[in-house]
C-alpha cells in the first residue's frame, strides 16, 4: 500500500477522534434493527508528507444501501 500523495510506503494505521471517533451516515440509509446508520471509519495516514486517508466500511455502507429492486453496482 502506498501513499496517494507522495507514493510513500510509510503509512501507519489509525483513526480519525473529533473528540469522538468520526462516523460517515451514509443520506438515507435504512435503519436496521440491530445496528445503526453509523458506519465506522479508519484512517492511514503517510509518515512522509502526512496525508491522511479515511476509509469506511464499505460492507456496512451495502447493507445499509442496498435497495430490493437494485442489484447492480461495483463490487471490487
Ligand atoms: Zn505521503
């Protein structure tokens, strides 16, 4: 993995606390039973320039999201 910014492999693993730990709400996501609309986020950040990269959990973001009627999308 590298940085998108300088190409750096120095990346290290965390996460982003606003004072609490940041949550993406995807707009009008179904509310589960068991869970809430709140998907979590984690953050690598680059030792070198000191970008920082948010990434959310895109399994959570389907479920969330998937309609009945829609079963195209990317998967990668
Ligand atoms: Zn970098």
């Amino acid at each position: 993995m590298k940085c998108l910014r300088c190409g750096s492999e120095s990346l290290v693993d965390g996460a982003i606390y606003s004072p609490i730990r940041t949550a993406f709400r995807p707009q009008g996501a179904k509310f589960l039973t068991l869970e809430t609309g709140d998907i979590q986020t984690k953050a690598i950040m680059c030792k070198n320039c000191g970008y920082v990269e948010i990434i959310g959990d895109a399994m959570k973001l389907r479920r969330l999201t998937s309609d009945a009627g829609e079963s195209s999308g990317n998967i990668t």
